[in-house]
C-alpha cells in the first residue's frame, strides 16, 4: 500500500505537506517514514496503530499519540522492547536533568 498523509487521523497538512509545532514532531515524523520504507511495517498498520493510539481513551497532544503509536508498533514487531523503551527513556530524562539550560541534551 502507497503512503497517504490523508490517511492518518487528525494530521495538519498545508500545501499537502504536514505541519509541525516542534522539531521533535518533525523527527518523529521522519523516523515513522523511515522505518515504513525500509518494511518496519506497513502504512497501513502505522494508520492502525494511530488511530488505535488516538482513540484509546488518553488525552494527549497528537504527536505524543504518534510516540506511544510507534512504541507499541515496533514493540509489537520486535523491533526493540518495552524495557528496552523504557531505559531509552530514563536515559534522556537523566541527561536532561544534567544539561544547564539552554543546553542541547546529550546522552
């Protein structure tokens, strides 16, 4: 299946091209792109896991639904873990806490 932005719920596209807040929406964005095009998984399965995502039931801002899509999705493909996930996290929120600010964080 062709990728169609149209197909994800919810995206803002101007000039069919989607719009970011953040940067980090942007790479977000990219590395879910990146991942469909070398076979990570289908587009199709990434509108599924969105859509999942979004209409679960948790409030939050649509790129975070984009994250916890793409966790559950590459978790789900055995792309990485869940622990794996979780350490990853605790790795950048450990660095943030030792950036001065106005820093960019480092692992």
């Amino acid at each position: 299946m062709t990728m169609r932005l149209t197909d994800l719920p919810g995206i803002t596209l101007q000039d069919d091209e989607p719009v970011f807040a953040e940067p980090w929406e942007a790479q977000a964005f990219a590395l879910i792109v990146h991942l469909h095009e070398r076979g990570a998984f289908t587009w199709a399965e990434w509108a599924d896991a969105l859509s999942s995502e979004i209409h679960g039931g948790q409030t939050l801002a649509y790129y975070q639904h984009w994250l916890k899509a793409l966790e559950t999705l590459v978790a789900a493909k055995g792309l990485t873990s869940a622990s794996a996930l979780t350490a990853r996290k605790q790795d950048w929120l450990d660095a943030a806490a030792r950036t001065p600010h106005g820093q960019p964080i480092t692992l």
